[in-house]
C-alpha cells in the first residue's frame, strides 16, 4: 500500500485539491495530512476567496486521517476557552479563521493526534515544543531521541521549508545527513527520517510551488510530489532543481 503525505495546508483549499489527486494518481491509496491547519503563509489571489475554514471542512468530509501539531493545539484551544477575541495581536488570517470555525471543529482539531503509524511508516507533525515525544529531527541530539523512541523503520515531517532533510541511521548506529538528492529516494537504512515540505512554504524557494510525498508503507521508497502552486500542475524538473539549491539545515 502507498500512502499520500501533505502538511502546511492552511486555508488554501484548491491547492490542497490538486495536490490530493496528484497523490492519488501517483498510487496513494490513503492520504494524510500532516497538520499545520493554521498556518497562515502564502497570500496571494490564488486562493483569496477560500474560506478560512474550507479545508478543515473538506478534510473531515472525506475523512482524511489529519495530525495536530503544537500551532493547530494552541489556536484551537483559543477559540475553546472563547478567547479568539482577547488573545492580543495575532496574524489577520488566523483570527479569521478563529472567527470561522466553530466549538466542536476547534474540539476536532485539539483531539487529533501527533502521530499516525502506519505498518513501517511514523507519520508525524512537526511539533516544535521541548517535551515532543516524536521530535523533528533538526538537530543530532533530536534525531537521536526520534530512533530511540520510534518503533517503525521511516518516520516523516512536514516543513514550510520545503523537502530539506534526510537523516539515516545505519546498522552500527552512525548518522549519515543529507538533503535529498532526488525527487525519488531509496530508503534503505535501518531508520529513516524525512522532512518533506508543505502544500504552502516560505518563498523565494517554496513560496510558489506545493509539496507531497508518496511512500510505501514497507517504507522502502519515498517520491516528493511538486506542483506550481498557481497553475497546480506536476512541475518535476522545477522540483528537482528546488532540492539541489536547498540548505542543510542540521546542527550536529
């Protein structure tokens, strides 16, 4: 079985559509959203008339297996003890999305969970606090408590960031650090953990293009999706350029 992996959607509803059924047409047989709910990135006209909450909505209507990171918890929980309108500044799209979304979606979104397995593949949010039990691995020290906790063979994140880290552990327990090579990677070290990109990044690199991923649940083998985010269509060779002018971002 494959499945289809997204996160960072926020409320950029038709993005989140074509990335769906491009993951569905590469082979995924079940989607996951990574979480990232809140996420107020890319403005643009693109996607300006979507309601705050369209894509939470969509999601549970089909019934999208959906992870919470730290962000979506703490948002959600403001619109649970009716703060929306007392929290101080926050960014204008997240407090229309607080305005939007009722009690019981905001009681959705706080119960869902950080992490989804599924047979070898740990699907994950990127939660950031210092108590994560599954922790992005950014650094060597957190990589190190990701494989000691981490019962599956591959464990993959979310990033706004776009697809920018690889971390391998080998049979004599070594690290080996890397960006990804290639749009498609072969996973075949005893663990493995990923950071795949968002259907919204961080421009100048990600700010114009969406990313997924497509993983077998043997996690042998995982193959980044990248479309444009305006015109929503498959853009490899653009995608593979993006990971070659991509930073390590690792601290050892």
């Amino acid at each position: 079985m494959k499945i289809g992996l997204f996160g960072y959607p926020g409320d950029h509803l038709e993005p989140v559509k074509a990335l769906c059924e491009s993951l569905r047409r590469h082979g995924a047989e079940q989607l996951i959203c990574l979480g990232g709910l809140v996420w107020s990135g890319r403005k643009g006209e693109v996607d300006q008339h979507d309601s705050p909450a369209g894509v939470l909505r969509w999601l549970r209507a089909r019934d999208i297996p959906t992870l919470c990171n730290d962000a979506d918890r703490q948002v959600a929980g403001w619109r649970l003890q009716a703060l929306e309108n007392t929290t101080g500044y926050i960014k204008p799209r997240v407090r229309k999305f607080l305005s939007a979304i009722t009690r019981e979606e905001a009681q959705w979104i706080y119960s869902r969970p950080m992490t989804l397995p599924v047979k070898d593949v740990l699907c994950c949010t990127d939660n950031l606090t210092i108590d994560a039990i599954f922790p992005v691995p950014l650094s060597r020290f957190n990589a190190g408590k990701l494989f000691a906790v981490m019962e599956q063979k591959a464990a993959f994140f979310p990033s706004a960031n776009g697809p920018s880290l690889l971390v391998r552990k080998q049979e004599d327990g070594v690290l080996e650090v890397s960006k990804f090579q290639h749009v498609e990677e072969q996973l075949d070290s005893p663990k493995v953990a990923g950071i795949l990109g968002g259907v919204v990044g961080y421009p100048p690199l990600n700010g114009d293009v969406s990313w997924g991923a497509v993983v077998d649940a043997e996690a042998t083998r995982v193959s980044l999706i990248c479309l444009d985010a305006k015109t929503h269509k498959s853009v490899p060779e653009h995608g593979a350029l993006l990971i070659q002018r991509s930073v390590l971002n690792w601290r050892g």
